[in-house]
C-alpha cells in the first residue's frame, strides 16, 4: 500500500482525526504527539510510506499548530499525494543533513511528547540528543484509546471485513478437511480471505486436535482425522480496516464431551457480548464470559482476555481483561473470544467483532455458533 489507504476518507475527516489527536494529547499533559510510519500514521493522514528506512518520517502534532509530516526529499512526491496532505505542512530533508534539527525546530525544548509505539529507537535517540530536555511516552501508555471510538465510515469498512470473514468460514466448511494437513486448510483460508476482498491476510490459525489447545498454534503438517476438534482463526486487513473471527468445527460426530465443552463456550461468548453496553466497564465482558466457563468448572483452561480492540490494525486497544477499567463507548470495536483449552486432547474458541451501540452491542460475525461438523 503506496500513499493512500484504500478507505474513502477526506481531508476533513484526516484533519479532525488530527485536531482531536492534538487536544487530547494537551489533555494528557503531552506538548505533542510524534507518529512514525504505522497504522497511527496511515489513520491519521492515510500516508504509508513507499519504503520504511533508516531515514526519518515523522508527523508531528502540537496543540494550536498546524500539523507537520517530515519526510526525505526523495519520499516528499509520494506524501503529496495522500488524502491527508492538503491539510498538513511537508518539512522534507535531504541526505546529508541533520533530519533531527529539522525536526526539533517543530518541538518544545523541554516538552514531553507521545511516540507511536513502532517508532525506531535510532530516531527516538537522535531526537533526544538534539533536544536533550525533551522526554517521551508511548502512545499506547499515554493515550490507548486514540483510535478506539471508530466513526460511521470506519464501522462501515469493519462490518464489510467482517462479513468478507463470515463468507470464508462457509465456503471453508465445504472443503474436505480429514486426510489434509493444517497447513493445506490454512492455505484454503487465505485463498478464501483473498477472495473475498482482502488485500492482506494476518493470520490462519488451524488448530487440529491436540494442537487446539494451544490457542496461538497457527498451523503445522499435522494430518487432520475422524474425531477431531479443530480450531479456525483467521483474519486480515480489507479496504484498510481488519477482520477477525474463530469457529470450531469437528470432524465427523463429536463425542458427547465435546460437544459440552463447545456449549459452555458458546454460552460464554453470548454471555460476554450481552453484557457490552456503553458505560460498562471493558473488565465487565470478560467477567460475563469468564463466569460462564468457571461456572462449568473449566475456569483454570480458559488461559486468555476475552477480547483485543480491531481497527486498521488486527489486534488494539481496548482489551477485554480484568483491571481494564475503561468504559465502553459507542464505536468501539473488538472481540469478544473465549475459549476452553484441553492439554494434550483439544480446543474450542468461538469469536466474532462487536462494536458498541448506543444501548447494546451489535455482532459484525454472524455466521453460527453452533457446532459445525465437517468431512
């Protein structure tokens, strides 16, 4: 992706991300904010640059200044032509000159400003040695729910990435699975993903028996058979924005164990997104789900949050956890996935995206959560 995202965003819309990305940064006691090339970048300008190197790219934002992007003269053409550009000032350098004194004629001296998290320690080190006084903190720590509340064009592309997600899982519950190796059905899933309309598959997570209770086990060469639970988790990025759903399926009948282990999961994941309504705090959904599955007395194998926020990136604040709490606002996004995990026999985890309503939640993965028995 070269200059602009593909989401339909104006200027006006990168310029009130902007303005409001500035003011919150002096309500958090920040003179600025300093956006390296990232998602933070691409949401707030819709700039990706060409190539991200050595050489310093920088959007630097301050309360009451207009916001500047520096950049390489020889990347200066290319970041003209981003949506955002027309409301931004280029401050292009070229090799051979410092691209830190550049940038500290734009700062406080003695400020201290938020860094996007994907910031190079070699720019942040060469900004601290020409501005020694200055000092930083991440973005994620100063100001986590920056891109949380997502606008009606953002809920848009969200919901079309969901149901690009909903239409793999029934095209993937078609294919053969017994007989072929994770891998081959991971590999069904970023075909599927691409087909219907991704531009960037993030991970196809395809755990088979065993392997299912290791919720991160992506895929391997094991040979999917009769009998077995299988954990599908894929998603990506499409038209900008991401997309993130689980479904476990079983191959052949399941044992009656099973299937009253994929109920309690099932029962947790509706408990969690009945319980989203703005003014409950984060903490309070995993609660909800988490309750459901110590209730069943498999407390001690559901080993993870119940959520992750989802926007232009695939995993971001808000989190679902205990301690988090923020309040739920309308436009938030994220999962709500719990999961019970077996050691040494098998998985279930059920996942969809949910956004925050003015009085509810709403689902943006509506394919069922019934168990699925494939071939």
């Amino acid at each position: 992706m070269t200059g602009t995202t593909a989401a339909p965003f104006t200027a006006g819309d990168y310029k009130s991300r902007m303005t409001r990305a500035a003011h919150s940064a002096a309500d958090a006691g920040l003179a600025g904010l300093l956006v390296a090339p990232g998602p933070d970048m691409v949401w707030l300008t819709g700039y990706t640059p060409t190539a991200v190197t050595e050489r310093l790219t920088l959007l630097v934002l301050a309360p009451g200044r207009d916001p500047v992007l520096v950049v390489p003269t020889l990347e200066a053409a290319d970041a003209e032509k981003a949506d955002g550009a027309a409301v931004l000032s280029l401050r292009d350098w070229t090799d051979g000159t410092d691209p830190y004194a550049v940038t500290a004629g734009l700062l406080a001296r003695d400020g201290r400003f938020g860094v996007s998290d994907n910031a190079w320690a070699i720019h942040l080190l060469g900004l601290q040695k020409a501005l020694p006084d200055t000092s930083y903190a991440s973005l994620t720590d100063a100001l986590p729910m920056l891109r949380a509340v997502k606008d009606a064009a953002e809920l848009e592309l969200l919901a079309a990435a969901g149901a690009a997600a909903d239409a793999t899982f029934e095209e993937i519950r078609k294919v053969p699975f017994a007989g072929r190796r994770e891998s081959d059905v991971g590999h069904d899933l970023a075909d599927l993903l691409r087909r219907f309309g991704h531009d960037q598959v993030d991970f196809t997570i395809v755990g088979s028996g065993p392997n299912g209770a290791n919720p991160h086990h992506e895929v391997g060469d094991r040979v999917l058979q009769d009998g077995d639970m299988v954990v599908l988790d894929f998603g990506g990025l499409k038209d900008g924005y991401g997309s993130d759903t689980t479904r476990t399926v079983h191959v052949g009948p399941p044992t009656a164990e099973e299937r009253e282990v994929h109920d309690i999961v099932r029962a947790a994941q509706e408990a969690g997104f009945r319980a989203v309504r703005p003014g409950v705090a984060c903490q309070e959904v995993d609660r909800a789900a988490r309750a459901v599955i110590a209730g069943a007395g498999y407390g001690e194998f559901f080993i993870h949050r119940t959520g992750h926020g989802i926007g232009v990136t695939t995993h971001e604040p808000p989190y679902m956890i205990e301690g988090e709490e923020q309040p739920l606002v309308p436009g938030m996004c994220f999962s709500v996935e719990p999961g019970i995990y077996l050691p040494g026999r098998f998985g279930v985890r059920i996942e969809d995206i949910v956004t925050v309503t003015a009085d509810g939640g709403r689902r943006f993965n509506n394919t069922t959560r019934e168990m699925v028995v494939v071939g």
